[in-house]
C-alpha cells in the first residue's frame, strides 16, 4: 500500500519549481564572463546586454561556413570598454576549453566583433554558437591563414584580459 502525498507536501512543491522557474529561464540566456587581473570580480554579460551595446554587421568568407556569411556583433573593443578592463592580451576561452591568446590590439586593428547571430539567427552551441570572435578575413590577405583562423574562437564562455 502506497500512501498518498499529504497537501502540504504537494504544495511546498509546487511552491518551489515556481520559484525556481525564473533562475532556469534566465540560465537559458547565453552569458559571456570577462575578467582581469585588475578586477576584483568577473564582469558577467548577457546576450542582451552585449546586444544593447549596439550590433555591427560584417560580411565575409570563413573556412567553417559556405560562401560569404554576415556576422552581427559587438566590437571587442567596445565590450572591454563596457567592462572597464585594459591589458595587451586576450586569454579567448571556449566551452570546450579551447583557449587562444589575442593581442588587444587585433580588436581596433581589425574591427574584430564578438558575434552574437550569423546570417540574422542566434548561434546555438551546436552550431558556433552562442559567441563567436569574428576577423573580416576578406578585407585583408593576411587575415586568412594562421594565426587569424585560430583567433577565431566560437563557443566564446570567457574572456580573461592581462
């Protein structure tokens, strides 16, 4: 014989998955985590957030895409700004681990942007998403080798400057 859940019991329960609902929605909101030696706390952004900071559009070929591809996003140097971070290099990091050392200089060099949508759709992780480092590779022959293409991390969780 099984005994049946008491009211309160049931109650309590449904009290916490609602209260518990919002945290899960709001986990569903790609974040980008910046840090610093200089900061005494990560600077944490959402999608959103970096979105309010204002999209630029660029066009171009990638070794990962089929023909030329529009990237919107948001110049890297535009989110250090925001973050109120400085140094010469950008530790990139990706889901995966996958890590790159950046010069800082690259971002106002090149207009590298962080992208956050591909040919006007988000990015999912399964597919480059939710971030991706993007280098107007069409714009200048040294752009489309090495080390640019490695530079071009997608999967972005963190960046570390120093």
């Amino acid at each position: 014989m099984t005994k049946a859940a008491s009211p309160l019991c049931v109650a309590s329960l449904i009290a916490l998955s609602l209260l518990a609902a919002p945290a899960a929605a709001q986990s569903d909101v790609p974040m980008l985590v910046m840090e610093s030696s200089e900061t005494a706390a990560p600077v944490i952004f959402s999608r959103d957030d970096l979105e309010r900071m204002g999209l630029v559009t660029m066009r171009t070929h990638t070794p990962w895409n089929e023909g030329e591809v529009t990237f919107e996003g948001v110049p890297l140097e535009t989110i250090l700004q925001e973050a109120d971070i400085g140094g010469s290099t950008a530790t990139v990091t990706a889901l995966n681990d996958y890590s790159v050392d950046i010069p800082v200089t690259d971002f106002t060099e090149y207009g590298v942007i962080l992208a956050i949508k591909r040919n006007g759709e988000y990015m999912p992780v399964s597919d480059q998403g939710p971030f991706f480092v993007m280098y107007p590779f069409d714009s200048d022959p040294e752009l489309q080798g090495q080390p640019y293409h490695g530079r071009a991390v997608w999967q972005v969780k963190e960046i570390y400057v120093e």
